[in-house]
C-alpha cells in the first residue's frame, strides 16, 4: 500500500513539473510569437529608434484596427461648447472622455511667442502641453497639427488672406536653399522642443502623431497644391521628418500623411506621397462629403476610407479620419442619426479598418461634438456604444503596454 502510494505521489509531482514545464514553454512561445508581431510592425515605422512606447502606441493603432476605432476630439480638455468646462464635452454627452486628443501646434510657433508667464502664447503652450499629459496620463493617444503662419507677416496660414506673391512663394521660399529656410529651422527647433519633453509620470516620452502640412491638396493653405509642385512638397515632408528624427533626436512621434478628401484613387492619393520611410498613418480629412447629410455622401467618404485602409494593409500602417466633423453653424440641418448612420457608415461599412477618427474642436456657440445641451447628444452617444467604437474608459491600459 505505501509502495502504491509513493507511486502516486511520484507520478503526482511528476504531473505537475510537466504542466510547469509546459506551462513556460507556452508563455515563452506567446512572448516570443508577441515580439515578433511588434519587431514586424516596428520595422514599418518611419523611425527605426522609435521609443519603446511610439513602438507600441503604432502596434496597438495597427492591430486594433476597424475592432476598437478610437473616438477623438480635436483641443478636449480646454475649449468646449458654451464655455461648459466643467468636464470635456464628449465626457458629458457620453460619460467617458474621447479615446484620442487632437492639439495644434499653431500658438507654440507664433511669432509672439514669449517664454515668460504672462505671455498669451505661453499660456496656451502650457494650456496644451498640460492637455497632452493628462490624455497619456488616461491612457489616451494625443495627436498634433499644425497650423503653420506663412513666413512673411506670420499672420495667417489661409491663401485668400496672402498677396498672390506671398501665396506663389511661401512653400519655395521655406525649402532648404530657400530664403526662409532658416526661419522654418527656428519653427522645426521649437517643435522639437515640445515633443522631447513631454514626459510621463516615469519620465518617458510621451508619444504622439503629427500631422504637418494636412489638407494639402486644396488651395486654402500656403502648402497647398497649388503652391508647389508634388515634388518640392515631397522634399519638405521628407526634410521634415529627417530634421527632426536625425537631427534633433526626436523618437517619439508618428508621422501623418493626410489629404483633404479630394483624391478618389490610390494613385491620386499617393501622388504627393512622400515615401513609406517618412509616414506612419495614412489619413484624409473630410469634412465635404458630410455636407448634405446624405447616405449617399456617407458612401463616398468611406469609398475614400477604403482606399487607404486597403493601402495601410498592403504597407503595414495606420488607418484614420485623422479630421471631419459637422459644425453646428452649417446652413443644412443635421440629421439626427449623423453619427449612428452617417459617420459610423463611413467609417465601417465596406470592410474599412481605420484606427481612429477625430472631430473637430467644440467652441463658444459652435459644436461637432454634441453635449446634452443639443439635440444630437443621444445620437453621438449610441454611436461610441457601438461595438467598433472606443472611448478613454475602453482604451485605458491599451494603447502604451
């Protein structure tokens, strides 16, 4: 009897220095099958020195794509509809914060910027800087445009507020050679400066997108098409990339490449591309096909979408609506299923997989973003209950790990 049961107990320990064994072997294949996954994602980034977390942040925008579509609002925890800032206006319409920041670079670069406390522009520097460590701090993505003033007054970055000359000469006169080359080194350094240090609570750098000289394909921006040719905008954007990265050691940002809505075609859409090394997230801001509240108009948006989606599967990047929005000032009422029917078609319908979407920023009297103060806020809020849809509280612990 004590034979048999010594027998038992041997094969007992046994058993369970296997189910161990086993037990490693499993986690290690999972954590190396898992670095594989990321290291083939990292190798498509633009920069190869990426931060831990950018690396991480670009795999978990990619791999979750068209399942968990991060819900942004451009400037959310600091301008908000009637001056409500008791919270961020997606916070009260859905009781989460959005998923992704949209922030601008515009007032850190002004011509009057000052660094001292009682600077307008560093004011709002502060103002922003603090909005992008609050959203990393939740778990959020934090993304930048920028909205650059022309070189010459640094008072409007719209053509129809620019001489014909200074709009013919601006995007030339900033390229390497040209005669604001260093005026735009000052900018570059600026931005360089702020991306570096944001910093987390551990002291790492926080991750972001930038998304520089967007909308490129109207005529409404001193960068615009009309201005320079396809390939003096391809040299800028790959100066750019390369002046920050390699120059000023910046690794932690995304790259976002993103038209207006213009383009119906890959090869349109690629034709001011600047090449897979210098772009992370292939975007497109659109605000026109929404105009008419159509189902038809929705149809055409997400046509456009697919046409990148499929492109960031076929180079391994990011997917979004990087901007869009319907403004409440619009003449044509918005319908009242906007975002259950309209928006959520566009960015689903058709086997689309973007990562993001992000709507522009809510102020004074104007919204994109309805609160409880509209009639639209049931809407937008069973929008982000949908299943593809993600806000803070479903993205918190994601994004960065």
């Amino acid at each position: 009897m004590k034979t048999q049961s010594k027998f038992f107990l041997v094969s007992f320990l046994l058993g369970i220095l296997s189910c161990q064994s086993s037990a490693n072997d499993l986690a290690e294949t999972n954590s190396s099958q898992a670095s594989e996954s990321i290291n083939k994602l990292v190798n498509n980034t633009s920069d190869a020195n990426a931060t831990q977390k950018t690396q991480l942040l670009f795999y978990n925008l990619k791999n979750n794509a068209g399942t968990k579509i991060l819900v942004g609002h451009q400037d959310a925890f600091y301008t908000y509809y009637q001056d409500n800032t008791s919270m961020s206006d997606v916070k009260k319409a859905t009781g989460s914060d959005p998923a992704l920041i949209g922030l601008d670079l515009m007032f850190i670069t002004d011509k009057n910027y000052q660094a001292n406390a009682s600077n307008w522009y560093y004011q709002q520097e502060q103002k922003i800087v603090a909005a992008a460590k609050e959203a990393y701090q939740k778990g959020m993505a934090v993304t930048f445009c920028w909205h650059l003033r022309e070189p010459y007054n640094e008072t409007t970055f719209y053509t129809s507020e620019m001489t014909a000359s200074q709009k013919q000469n601006a995007f030339k006169s900033i390229l390497p050679g040209g005669a604001n080359h260093n005026w735009y080194l000052t900018k570059l350094q600026k931005v360089a400066s702020v991306f570096k240090n944001l910093k987390g609570s551990g002291g790492e750098e926080i991750p972001v997108i930038f998304r520089p000289f967007h909308e490129f394909d109207g005529d409404w921006f001193w960068w615009g098409a009309a201005y320079c040719t396809a390939d003096e905008y391809k040299q800028l954007w790959q100066f750019t990339v390369n002046y920050l990265r390699n120059t000023m050691n910046v690794h932690n940002v995304l790259y976002a490449f993103a038209p207006d809505a213009s383009y119906t075609t890959s090869s349109a859409y690629l034709s001011r591309y600047p090449g897979d090394q210098y772009v992370d997230v292939l975007g497109m801001d659109n605000y026109y096909d929404f105009t008419a509240q159509t189902t038809a108009g929705a149809n055409t948006a997400n046509s456009k979408l697919k046409v990148i989606s499929d492109l960031a599967i076929q180079k391994n990047k990011i997917a979004a609506l990087t901007e869009t929005g319907y403004s409440s000032q619009n003449s044509t009422a918005r319908t009242s299923n906007h975002f259950t029917s309209l928006v959520h078609l566009a960015i689903t319908s058709n086997n689309v997989k973007i990562s993001y979407v992000c709507f522009w920023s809510n102020a004074g009297n104007t919204y994109y973003v309805p609160t409880p103060a509209t009639p639209y806020a049931t809407d937008f809020k069973n929008f982000t209950l949908k299943p593809q849809m993600a806000l803070q509280t479903t993205i918190a612990g994601i994004l960065y790990n």
